[in-house]
C-alpha cells in the first residue's frame, strides 16, 4: 500500500479561445488572405491545457497560430456580460463530450490585417 493520497482528477470544462493564425504553406486560407482568426471551444481541465491542444491542433491541421486569447468558460463570459446563444452552447457541450476543440467561427484576413478585432467574432 502506498502513503500517497489519490489525486483527485479535475474535471473537463470548455473554454472559449479565439486564436490568430497567418500564412503558411498549404494552410487552406483563401487566396490573398493575410491570416484568419478563428473562434474556437477547447475541452481541458484548464485553460492552459485548453489553449496547448487547440495549439497543437491547428499546427497538424497546416494553420500557423501566432496568438490565442481566453476568454473562459461559459460561467466567466457571462460574468463579463457576454450573452452565450443556444447554438454556442450546442458547440460547447460537444467539445466537452467528445473532449475535443470545435471551430465555432473561421474569418479570414484582408488587406493586411493582422489582428482580429473580437467585436467582429460573435463571443
């Protein structure tokens, strides 16, 4: 028998990232785009672990991502005023159930943009 306390295991929650990629080869981005930035609900039983899978994810998917912000689970966007629609939730709780990252929204970049601005992202 072992002295050692079970660890207790956290459990998944979904946090929502939006994530700036720009070009490289083979990405699938549109001809001319600068880059996309793109919505994303992460399953992780933190943000971290949230953030490092959609990370690794996107890079096997041929996307270069340069930047990503959290902005929580449902329970912290809606302390910061955000109103979640039932389609969002629907995209959340199959991330969590199949413990997975869904790309909720993909808009490229134009003329050089190079930042997305979230108010042009439904959050």
């Amino acid at each position: 028998m072992s002295d050692k306390p079970e660890k207790t295991k956290k459990p998944q929650q979904v946090f929502t990232l939006l994530v700036q990629v720009g070009r490289k080869t083979d990405d699938g981005l549109p001809d001319g785009a600068t880059g996309a930035g793109l919505m994303c609900y992460a399953s992780g039983v933190d943000e971290a672990e949230a953030v490092r899978e959609t990370v690794a994810l996107l890079k096997q998917a041929d996307l270069a991502p340069l930047e990503v912000t959290g902005y929580g689970t449902a329970d912290d966007r809606r302390e910061q005023g955000h109103e979640i629609t039932a389609e969002e939730l629907e995209l959340m709780e199959r991330a969590l159930q199949e413990n997975s990252v869904v790309v909720a929204q993909f808009t490229p970049f134009f003329d050089g943009e190079e930042t997305a601005d979230p108010d042009d992202l439904v959050l």
